[in-house]
C-alpha cells in the first residue's frame, strides 16, 4: 500500500511536470520563433542552414520523447521520465545554442522560460538528486556554450538560474522537513499503538512480560552489527519485531499458559501464531513491508521450522535474526512450563543450533556481539527502553 501510494503520488507529480514542461516549452518557442521575430533580440536571418536543420531536429526529439514518457508512465517506470525530459531539453538546446552563436556577430540572448519551470518545480518531486541535477545541468548549459561562443554574456543566466536553484532547495528542504515532522509524528504514535497491543498480549499471558522489547532490541542489536543496514532502514523492523509474537491473541489461554506438556493438536494451534500474526499486521504501512518477519520467525535453517519449512537462504534474512534473537530470550525467561536458563545455557544451545536450527553466519555473529546481549538484558532489567524514556519496572530478565 506504502509503495502503490508513493507510486501514484511520482504519477501526479510527473504528469503535471509533462505538462507545464511542454506547454511553456511550444507557447515560448512560438512566440519567440514565429511571433516577435523582428525585435532587436533576434535576427534569424543570419542563422546558419545547418542551424535551422537541427531545430527540426530538436522539436523532433522534444515531441518523441511524448509518447515514450506515456509508455514509462504505463509501465510503472515513472522515475526516468523526468531525466528523460530534461537530458532531451539540455542536449538539443545546448547543441542549438552553440549552432546558432558560434562565429556569430549576435550577442548571446538565447535562454529559455521553460529552464525557470523546471528548476522551480523540480521539488514537487521531493527528490534532492533530480533538483541537483537539473540546477548543475542548467548552470553548466551556459558554461559550455560560453566557452564555445567566447560569449561573457552568459554570466547573467547563470547568475539567473543559480537564484532560481537557490528558490527550489529552500522550496526542497521546507517539503523535506515538514514531511520529516510528519513521519516523526506517525512513528511516535505507531510505537505508542504497538507498545498498548504488545502490553495486551502481555495480560493474556504475563510469562511473556517484556519478551517482545527484549527481542526486539536483540535483534536490533544483531542487524546493526551485519553492517548491511542503516539505523534509519531498521525503525520498521523493529516495530515488527515488537509485534512478532502478536498472533498468540488467538490462541487460547490454556494452550498459552498450560504448565505441562503440549499435545500434537495444542502444538499445531501454537503453530498458527505466525500467520495470524502476519495477517493482522498487513494493511498497516511501514510495519507490513516487515510481514516476513512476523510470519517466518520461526523457520528453521535445516527447514524443520514453520509455518512453510523454508530453509537456509530462502528465510527472509532479517526473519533469521528474528529467530536468534527470540529464541535467545525465550530460555533466558521464565515460562509457565519452565524457569528461565542462565544465560550460559542459553548460549551454549544457541551455538549447539549453528548450521541446523540457525543461520551459520549469524550465529557467528551472535558469539561476537554476545557481550553486547548480556548488557541489553541488564538494561531491560533495570526498566530502561534502549530506544528512550523508561519501562515498566515489571519488564525484567528472569
């Protein structure tokens, strides 16, 4: 849902640029070309053969790019049609230019109201890279045709546009915080809903207090430390991970807290907690693009696990960690079954799963950061939340 929105919103904002870009491109050239021609700013009179050649050449390529921006639209390739547009602009009136002035006696006017629309409403993409690209692009179209026309002149349009790139970062960074305050908001409030559902389960069944925070901060601490992920790529992950366990609210209690052993048909129900899970969280943005998580955090790496015995690399890589992190914290904490195992235990059997119920490499990764765990749990046990503010004294290690 997160991308179909993201992608329709590219959409709008490309066919909107289509659309002022082409209609002030023709009206201006229209007027320019065919309208005013007898003001003192131009004299096509001595523009060379060669020249008026190549502006079939480039209202040629400026109109083809029409129906291939259509095509991409179409194909949900929305992203190229803008650097498409404006790489076509920038050659053919770069080319033109320099046509038109070379060994000219003119003094450089050339210039057109089309660059001023497409610098100022390059931020409609919220894109910092395509309005770096058309401001350096633009600047550097009058460099190079004052270099081949010997023409100073063009001081002044570069003066212009580099105003006009100033205008649209400050446009640019205004959209970018706002939605950056606008993201904040959300998050703060989606950890507050998740925390109030992770604090319900937790009523359901009190054995699991602190269960879901303490592998949510293991697993954090694991993905961090493979080096493939930026803090920032992880805040989803670990909302998910907060809810992984989310599909024990359809189990009933006295499967869920039966101190005894379980029979093959309890077993099977427990074993229905993924995918309850995973269908519960589906529909919510952020979270969902995190599903794999939640459903396959109890696959195994030798593909005895469930819910569909996937095994080695075809468990979704942050659902491994997933599975570290939860089994790690499952024998380290008491249960209606059992007491909690120390922490030596714990690990020795984490080691023992290396290759058959773990992820080799990570569980490699887990004897290095293993230090890093034993300090999480007496953070946690001190009612501190490793991603600020405090917790409930009652969310202890065991």
């Amino acid at each position: 849902m997160k991308k179909t929105s993201l992608l329709q919103e590219e959409k709008r904002s490309t066919i909107l640029f289509l659309f002022l870009f082409y209609t002030v491109f023709y009206i201006y050239d229209i007027f320019y070309y065919k309208l005013f021609p007898t003001f003192p700013w131009l004299d096509v009179g001595t523009a060379s053969t060669i020249w008026y050649e190549f502006m079939y050449v480039k209202y040629g390529v400026i109109t083809g790019i029409i129906p291939l921006s259509i095509y991409l639209i179409k194909k949900n390739k929305i992203e190229y049609v803008k650097y498409i547009v404006f790489f076509g602009y920038f050659s053919t009136n770069l080319i033109s230019d320099i046509f038109y002035y070379k060994d000219s006696a003119l003094v450089y006017t050339s210039g057109n109201l089309v660059e001023i629309i497409i610098i100022l409403f390059s931020p409609i993409f919220v894109n910092k890279k395509f309005t770096y690209f058309v401001s350096y692009g633009l600047i550097l179209k009058y460099i190079l045709v004052g270099i081949f026309t010997q023409e100073p002149v063009v001081i002044f349009p570069i003066i212009i546009m580099m105003v006009c790139s100033f205008i649209a970062f400050l446009l640019l960074y205004r959209i970018l915080n706002y939605i950056k305050a606008l993201k904040y908001s959300y998050d703060e409030q989606l950890e507050g809903i998740v925390k109030g559902v992770i604090a319900t389960l937790e009523l359901k069944d009190p054995y699991t207090r602190g269960h879901s925070e303490r592998v949510a901060a293991y697993a954090m601490s694991m993905a961090e430390s493979t080096g493939k992920f930026k803090p920032s790529e992880l805040n989803y992950f670990y909302y998910a991970c907060l809810l992984h366990d989310i599909g024990k609210v359809n189990i009933p209690d006295s499967i869920l807290t039966k101190s005894g052993g379980l029979t093959d048909e309890e077993y099977a129900i427990i074993k229905t907690h993924p995918v309850v899970g995973a269908e519960a969280i589906r529909d919510v943005e952020g979270i969902a693009d995190n599903i794999d998580v939640i459903y396959h955090h109890h696959e195994r790496w030798d593909g005895k696990g469930y819910p569909d015995g996937l095994a080695g690399e075809d468990i979704p890589f942050l659902a491994r960690i997933t599975a570290v992190a939860d089994a790690f914290d499952a024998m380290t904490s008491s249960r209606s079954y059992r007491p909690a195992l120390p922490f030596e235990v714990a690990y020795e059997r984490i080691v023992d799963g290396q290759g058959s119920q773990f992820d080799p490499q990570l569980t490699e990764l887990f004897k290095q950061i293993y230090p890093d765990w034993l300090q999480i749990s007496k953070t946690y046990s001190k009612g501190v939340d490793l991603r600020g503010g405090k917790k409930s004294e009652n969310s202890q290690t065991k």
